[in-house]
C-alpha cells in the first residue's frame, strides 16, 4: 500500500468511527483498531491526531453540505429554504449532529478543529444567505440583508438539532415550528416554505 493509500485508509477509519461513536472517539488507538495495525503505523502517517481530528470532521460536514445543496429543489427560494429546513432537522443526520456538537466543544483546546468549525459554519451560513438573496432578488422574500437571517437560521438549526440529541422536549415535531419561526424572520407566509408553492 503507498503512503496516500494508507493515509486514506487512515482517514476513512477515521470518518467512519467518527459517525458510529462520535468526533471524541477517534483516537488513535481506535483508528489503528479499525484498520488492523499497530498505533505506531498510524502515528507514522498521520503525526498529528489534532490535524487527524479536524480533517475528520471537516470531510464529513462538507459532504453532508454538498449532499443538502444537492436535494434541494429546482423551486422557488422559499420553498428551496423550507426543503432545506426540513432537510437539516431529519432525525436520520443525528450522527453528524453529535461530529457537530462534539467539534464546537472539542474546538476548544484543538486549534485546527476550532478552524475548520468556523470555516464549515461559514460555508453553511454563505448557502442559506445565498437562498436568503435569491429569494430576496425575486420578490418573494421583502429585500433587506440575507446575513443576519442566515445567522439566525442557522441558530435556529443548530440549536434543534443539537437539543434532540438528548432528547429534549419529547413529542415535539420541530420541523413546523420552525418553518412557522422561519415565515416570521423571512417575513413571508409560512405555506410559501412547503412543497407546491410557486
């Protein structure tokens, strides 16, 4: 196996621990576990587990990105918002949800994690003001700046996700209070974020 195999082998064991047991249960003896070698192979190729850590979670979150960017629907911009609204709170992306939570706190004493969080919060809050804009340039959302409401949308996301982790607030559908959350910010009615409207 060359260098560049190993070390995706490496990464992919990595990703994959990362999404069964979560971001802090990548460590190096569990990766080296994964793969079937030694620690000291995997401490070879990959010389920092911080750095090891931070790709991990980046890797993961950007292709739940692309995949959100990419089921979205050839709609409107509201409607494209309410999809990706409903997207985002499925219960079935709690595993990346836990890579999420566990990286804002891991961030904390991993300096390139606490990088690459920022930058995929970034790149998350640039597609919802992006959707924000557009709805804004057709007339279906009234103008004003996309950033602040992406920000709050963004919030919004996060802290429901990150709440139904624990199971928080049990027999709350959360999706239509935020969606009825979203209307009000976008100041739109709440219908026009469903499939079906024009």
């Amino acid at each position: 196996m060359s260098a560049d195999q190993r070390r995706e082998q490496i990464a992919g064991a990595a990703r994959e621990i990362a999404l069964a047991e979560g971001l802090d249960a990548v460590t190096l003896r569990a990766v080296a576990a994964r793969v079937g070698v030694a620690s000291g192979l995997v401490a070879h190729y990959i010389p920092s587990m911080d750095d090891l850590i931070a790709d991990t979670f980046f890797d993961i979150v950007s292709a739940e990105l692309d995949e959100v960017r990419a089921l979205l629907p050839d709609a409107a911009a509201s409607v494209r918002i309410g999809a990706l609204l409903r997207t985002t709170l499925d219960p079935a992306r709690r595993d990346v949800t836990l890579v999420w939570v566990q990286a804002w706190a891991l961030g904390t004493r991993n300096t390139p994690l606490a990088e690459r969080v920022r930058a995929a919060m970034d790149a998350w809050r640039a597609v919802i003001a992006e959707e924000v804009a557009r709805g804004m340039a057709d007339g279906a959302i009234p103008a004003g700046d996309p950033e602040p409401l992406a920000w709050h949308l963004l919030a919004m996301i996060d802290g429901l996700s990150a709440h139904a982790l624990v199971g928080w607030g049990p027999g709350i559908e959360p999706v239509a209070p935020v969606l009825r959350a979203a209307a009000g910010l976008l100041r739109v009615d709440a219908e026009t974020l469903s499939p079906g409207s024009p």
